[in-house]
C-alpha cells in the first residue's frame, strides 16, 4: 500500500493502477471506523483498486465547528487499510487540496437546504467541493459513500450528475447501508459520547423510526406519524429533536403525505452531549 501527499506522484499512481485495472474511491476524513472499512470492503467487490482518500476538509468545517481538534491519525488509519488490502492512500496536506489563493466554491442548491444544511451553514458547499476535487483527482470508475450521512450523498449524486463527472447511465455514486449495532443504533463515532445509560436509551431512535415508517405505510396522517416519532424520543431519553421529517429520497424535497416515490425519514436528535442522526426508506404507495 502507497500512501502519496500531493497530486504529482497522486496522478502517477492512479495512472498506474488503471493500467491492471479498475478504481474504486472511499473519501473519507481519517480517524476510520468500521463504518469506513464496510465501505472499503464494499469497495474491494467492486473494483480492481481501492483508493481511500485521508483529508480533514478546511472548508465543510463551520466557524463554531472545531477544525483544530478533529482527530488526525494517519499512521492509525493506514495500519487499519493495510490489511483490507487497499493499493493507494491520497493524504493530501491542506496545501495540495487548496493552493494559495483558492477562490472555487460548489454549491448545491435544494438538496443542501435544511435538515443538516439547516445548522451547519456552507458545510454541503465544502463537501461538494472537496469530492468534486477528490474525484477529478482519482478518476475513479466507483466512488463509495455512507447511507448514513443521507443528505450528503443525495448532495454528491446531484453534483455529480450535474457536473457531468459520471458517465451517464453508470451508478458510479454508491450509497452503502448504514451499519447498526445489535439493537438497530447506527454505528457513530458519536455514540462514544454517550454514558451507559444514554446509550441503552439511544435504542429509542430506530425504534421510533420503525414504528413513524409503519405507520406513513400503513395510511397514517404524515404529521401524526412524525408528531408520535418526536414525543416517543422526548419520553425515551432524547433532550431535543433538531428534525424529523419525511423527504423524496433523491430530491430531499419535503414530503407532507406518502408519494409513489421512494421516500426517506430523517432524524437528527440531541442526547447526552450527541447529535444522533438516523435515516431509513420508506416504501412508496
Ligand atoms: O463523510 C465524510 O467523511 C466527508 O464529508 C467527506 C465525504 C470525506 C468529504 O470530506
């Protein structure tokens, strides 16, 4: 495994690995967990070639947001890929990624609004940005992302799509299942800030998310459904819900009743000193 930190020997590599073969992209910020190995894993099955990117972006961090103390374990992270058997690691310096004077900024509009992009202002724009870079740096045939950070991957698919950086009719932006703990609770580096207590009380979360899908399935009112989503965290051990909301999956556009599209729950909600967020499917009509 090569492990390169700027683009001339990044673009010397790639070219040889395309030489033998398909690349698959991982993007990811480092301080790896099982959830980014499922996604390298995945990655393997789909490829000749992983290539994980290791970048903690500057420009998805807002101004209250701690740059500074984003954990940064490089030689951690790169004993954890050796073994997945991963041929290259992209750990640009922030000089690499944005040379002095940088001025690009991607937004993408629609899908960035609310939910997430409601509380972290400009975070989508530095999103779509870096792995608009990652992307014409790697030229990867595949790139991997989490279910989990919905929103973010139905932001990529669009800029995607948009910029023309697929080919067309290629699924080239792949979305792997959000992995879940025995008791349903997504995998998070958060839940880490949870005590015992708080923990076993986080079950609330995909529980109540279960039951809200049950009921939008089975014809219940959509604001009923969600209204008993909320007062179920409250009840469970959650301090707030900053939002639960029923969107189109592809378009995040807000969803007021059961479409014949498929559809997606969303929550994020406040326990302990967490942000949990949570997404499932919701079958169309
Ligand atoms: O999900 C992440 O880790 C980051 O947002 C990503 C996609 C690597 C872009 O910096």
């Amino acid at each position: 495994m090569q492990t390169v930190h700027s683009l001339d020997p990044l673009r010397s590599a790639i070219q040889t690995l395309r030489q033998t073969g398909t690349v698959a992209l991982v993007p990811t910020m480092g301080a790896l967990h099982e959830g980014h190995l499922t996604l390298v894993r995945e990655a393997r099955k789909r490829a000749d070639h992983v290539v994980v990117s290791i970048f903690v972006n500057p420009l998805q961090f807002g101004v209250n947001e701690d740059l500074d103390a984003y954990p940064r374990q490089l030689e951690r992270d790169c004993n954890l890929l050796e073994p997945e058997g991963v041929a290259l690691v992209w750990a640009p310096t922030v000089d690499a990624m944005y040379p002095q004077g940088f001025a690009t900024n991607i937004a993408v509009t629609g899908v960035s609004d609310g939910l997430c992009g409601a509380s972290r202002p400009g975070h989508f724009d530095g999103v779509a940005t870096v792995v608009c870079k990652l992307f014409h740096q790697v030229l990867p045939d595949v790139a991997l992302f989490g279910e989990k950070d919905w929103q973010q991957l139905a932001v990529i698919r669009r800029m995607a799509r948009d910029l023309d950086l697929t080919r067309p009719h290629v699924d080239a932006i792949i979305g792997v299942d959000t992995v879940r703990e025995e008791d349903g609770v997504a995998r998070s580096s958060r839940n880490a800030y949870l005590t015992a207590e708080q923990r076993a009380a986080a079950v609330t979360l995909p529980t109540a998310m279960k039951a809200a899908i049950a009921a939008i399935e089975g014809g219940a009112p959509v604001a009923e459904a969600l209204g008993d989503l909320e007062k179920a965290l409250l009840a469970g051990g959650f301090a707030s819900i900053d939002y639960a909301e029923l969107r189109d999956a592809e378009s995040l556009v807000p969803l007021d009743a059961r479409s014949d599209r498929p559809m997606r729950l969303l929550v994020a909600a406040r326990i302990g000193k967490a942000r949990l967020i949570d997404n499932m499917a919701v079958v169309p009509r």
